[in-house]
C-alpha cells in the first residue's frame, strides 16, 4: 500500500530571509524550519491533490529552527523567528528525510482533523494530544526545557531584576512601569485603602504605599509575600502595608480581612488564571472572584485590572521593527489563550454588578529605532487596564 501523503498546513507561513532561504513557520504550534526553495516547493507539491504519488528525489536544504518562544521570558519576541539564521553547512536531505522533518515540526500533517484537534487546551494533567493553552505550554517549557520544578519562581526571574526591585529592562517595565508611575499620583492615593489582589513580590503594593495608601497585598505564594515583606521593611514601608497568604477557595482566603472595606482592588497579571486556568485542577471562577471582591468595595470605589490584551497578547511580532506587523491566529476560539477577550471581561463584571468605567491600552512611548520588541509595543497593545465600578440594579 502506498503511503499516505502528508497535507500541508493552511495556517504555514513562508518568509523570504534572503535570496533562496525562507523561514517556513506555523505560528499555532510556532516551530520553525529554515529551507531552501526546493523545500518550499516539496511543501507544496504536498499540499496538492494528494494522489499525485512520490515526490521526485532531489537534494533538499532544510534544518530546524524552533526555539521556545518562552526562553526570553514571557515577553521576548514569541514569534521566535531567529533573523539571523543561514543554511550554511545544512547536509543535504532526500526527500523521506525533508517530508520526516516537515511533520516532526507540523508544517504538514498526516490527517489534518487530528491535528487541528490538537490545538488546544489539556483536559488534564494526562492529556498529551493537545498542545495546551499558554499557561500550560510555559509549564511544560520550566519543567521539561528548564528543568526547574516551579513556574513561579521562574515567572519572577523572567519579569524582576534579581534584587527583585522592579522589572527588569523590557515592556514589562517601559509599558507596564511607566504607565503605572502615571496613573497613579500620589493626590490620587493619599489615605486611600488598596487591596492588592495577587500582589506577587509586591512591586505594586509598594507603589501604592509610597504614594501615601494603606495597602492589604494578598497572594498564594508564601515566597513572594516574604519577598515583599522585606522589599516593604527596605522601602521603610511596613507601617502601611500588611501582606496574608491567600487560600483558595478566595472567599475562605478573604475572610482574614474581616469587614474592611477598599477604595481600590488591584489586579496585575492575575485575573486571567480565572478564565484560562494553568492547573488542570484547579477550577476557578472569574465571576465569583469579581462578586467577593465588589463585595469589598468601598463606596465609590473601583477594581483596576491590569492584564494582557486580549487581542495582542503572544502574537508574532513580524515585520520591521518600525513598522511592526502581527498575525491574529485566534480570537473567538481561544485555543492557545492567555488572558479574556474585553467580550469575556465585561460579561463577567456584568455578572458580578459591574461595569467597565474606564479602559486604556497600554503602549510604550518613542521606541528605540531598531527595537523590535519596543517597535511592537509601541504599535500593538500587551496590556490593557480597565476599571471596574457598581453598576445598579445588575449582578
Ligand atoms: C503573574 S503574577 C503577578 C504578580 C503581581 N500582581 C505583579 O504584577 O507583579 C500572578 C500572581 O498571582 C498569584 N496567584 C496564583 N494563583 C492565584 C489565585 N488563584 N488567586 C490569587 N492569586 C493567585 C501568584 O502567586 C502570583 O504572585
């Protein structure tokens, strides 16, 4: 029986790297091959009819160059195009060998059904056929490619400078710092009560409390809160600031807070675990969550959520670096999602008696000419911040 012949993928992007080698990339499941043309044509030679037999024996250059798209952090460039990479010194495949490495790296696929099945998120801890969503594809990157056992310490090596005093060089602090140096002067926040939900190491929580306010930083993470602690008794901020282990389920991890009550509940980074969970065993549920909190809310109040962009986020930074452009490979179907859609966000503060009152997308300013990364952040949102205030007569 012959064998079957692999189809090409519809998603595969092709991009001409210089005369004769191009950069043939899925950017689902983001792996790479360099080729040479007569890859490209094999390529599509497979994407015929299917019946067509063999393809030819020929000499073909190709090599893989996939990298993880997570191995400068979660904000290097995800595209994880190597610009710089040439075919020099590639061996010559035949064409079983060029055909093994087009599968092997999803540029084709035996059957097409399977594998558009495969893009999404696990069921469960066991699930190997589906790639995961972007929580759980970093997971699988720190444990597998790392080999440390915790996501969360790698998540503030990748975001912290290593004393742990701010983000280290990169839209984590020109796009995020700088927009939350602006937002909040310190007229905004004198005597104001903050409750910094999921505070991390605590570098808003600091923020906050050197603007005058009684901040309460919560988190799950006992290393981060020791973190803050000491970051917090460095600043001379103790006397502002209290920090509590947050158990889940959040209303049991609330109840230390007896019946205070905040002028501002902020969110950075940690709302979206509610909508795309990275633990196959933990459920959580972002209305719930958004209905304690509203709870909490003193009169006038607001919750301020600083999260990825729902559009944006992980998306290919293509093009030049000043003239940045992206493919949006979902947007409904969230099969690698990271963070709500604004269409998901709203229906779940609607839900809780909330409404969106205020929204900003956050972009960097006067990017460096030459930098892909500030180029990309200075043209594509990677977070948005919305406020969220009592609507009447909802939730
Ligand atoms: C991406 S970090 C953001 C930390 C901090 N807000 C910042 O922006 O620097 C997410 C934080 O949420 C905490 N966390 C994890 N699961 C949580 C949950 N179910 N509820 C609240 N916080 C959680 C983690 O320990 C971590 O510190």
């Amino acid at each position: 029986m012959a064998e079957p012949t692999p189809a090409t993928l519809p998603e595969v992007i092709v991009t001409p790297v210089r005369p004769g080698v191009f950069h043939i990339f899925n950017p689902f499941v983001r792996t790479h091959v360099l080729g040479d043309d007569a890859f490209v044509a094999l390529l599509g030679e497979l994407a015929g009819d299917g019946g067509g037999g063999a393809p030819a024996e020929r000499a073909i250059r190709a090599v893989d160059a996939t990298v993880s798209p997570f191995r400068d952090g979660l904000l290097g460039d995800p595209t994880g195009l190597d610009r710089d990479a040439t075919l020099d010194g590639a061996p010559a495949l035949d064409v079983a060998a060029a055909i093994e490495l087009a599968r092997k790296r999803q540029l084709v696929a035996d059957d097409p059904k399977a594998y558009a099945a495969s893009i999404g998120p696990r069921r469960n801890v066991l699930d190997r056929k589906r790639i995961g969503n972007i929580h759980q594809q970093v997971g699988e990157h720190v444990l597998l490619e790392l080999r440390r056992r915790s996501v969360d310490e790698w998540w503030v090596d990748q975001k912290f400078t290593a004393d742990r005093r701010g983000p280290r060089e990169g839209p984590y602090r020109w796009v995020q710092g700088t927009f939350m140096d602006a937002v909040y002067d310190r007229d905004d926040l004198a005597e104001h009560t903050v409750l910094d939900f999921g505070c991390g190491p605590g570098l808003f929580t600091r923020l906050f409390a050197s603007r005058g306010a009684r901040v309460v930083g919560v988190d799950t993470n006992p290393d981060h809160l020791e973190t803050a602690r000491a970051l917090c008794a460095e600043d001379g901020l103790t006397e502002r600031v209290e920090l509590h282990e947050l158990a889940l389920p959040v209303d049991e991890g609330l109840a230390a807070l007896g019946d205070r009550r905040f002028d501002l509940i902020f969110l950075s980074d940690v709302l979206m675990f509610y909508f795309y969970s990275y633990d196959t065993r933990v459920e959580l549920d972002p209305v719930a969550l958004l209905r304690t909190l509203a709870g909490l809310l003193a009169a006038g109040g607001r919750i301020a959520v600083l999260e990825p962009h729902g559009t944006f986020w992980q998306h290919p930074w293509l093009g030049a670096p000043e003239r940045p452009f992206t493919i949006v490979t979902e947007h409904r179907h969230r099969r690698t999602g990271v963070t709500p859609t604004l269409e998901e966000l709203s229906r779940a503060a609607e839900a809780a008696g909330l409404g969106i009152v205020r929204a900003r997308e956050l972009v960097a300013d006067d990017p460096a000419p030459g930098d892909r990364a500030q180029g990309f952040a200075a043209e594509f949102p990677l977070w948005w911040f919305l406020e969220l205030g009592r609507v009447e007569g909802t939730g």
